[in-house]
C-alpha cells in the first residue's frame, strides 16, 4: 500500500508518514496552548478570549440550543471585529 501511495519512510509513527515527526512539526500554532498546560497555577479561563464563548453562549441559548446559529454568530462577530481593526 505504501509504495503504490508514493510513501518512502515506512519506519516509525503515522505522523512520519504524513510529513512529520512530532506535534510540533504537525500543529506549530497549537503548541503553545499544549504547553501552556504545564505552567503551574494553569486554567484555561485564563488563556484565551472568554468573549467569544460568552457570544456563543449566548447565542445557543436565544436560539433553542443551535450551535449553528450560534457559530455563524460568533464568525459574524469575529469577522466585524477584524473589519473594525482594519478601518
């Protein structure tokens, strides 16, 4: 299977056969909330921007519970927000 794909390096974990040898490689932009984990004292309500859950939330309940609606919610706020950046 793997020679009929074109995949040279058989050995070691999936990943390798898909490009790369370590989280790290595969997920760059995720690594420093990985890490981040491991700071003492760490919960995740201190990383990150609780206001785009609270937008979510509030949205899914207005709507009955559609986490679409609410998703779209979120990207329309989200995306007002950078337009508001960018003016």
């Amino acid at each position: 299977m793997f020679k009929v794909d074109g995949v040279k390096n058989r050995g070691g974990s999936g990943s390798r056969a898909c490009g790369g040898s370590t989280a790290g490689r595969l997920y760059p932009r995720l690594m420093p909330h990985y890490l981040a984990y491991f700071i003492p004292g760490f919960h995740p309500w201190k990383f990150g921007d609780m206001r785009i859950y609270e937008t979510w939330s509030r949205t899914f309940q207005e709507t009955g519970g559609d986490a679409i609606a609410a998703g779209d919610a979120l990207a329309r706020a989200e995306a007002d927000a950078a337009a508001a950046v960018a003016a």
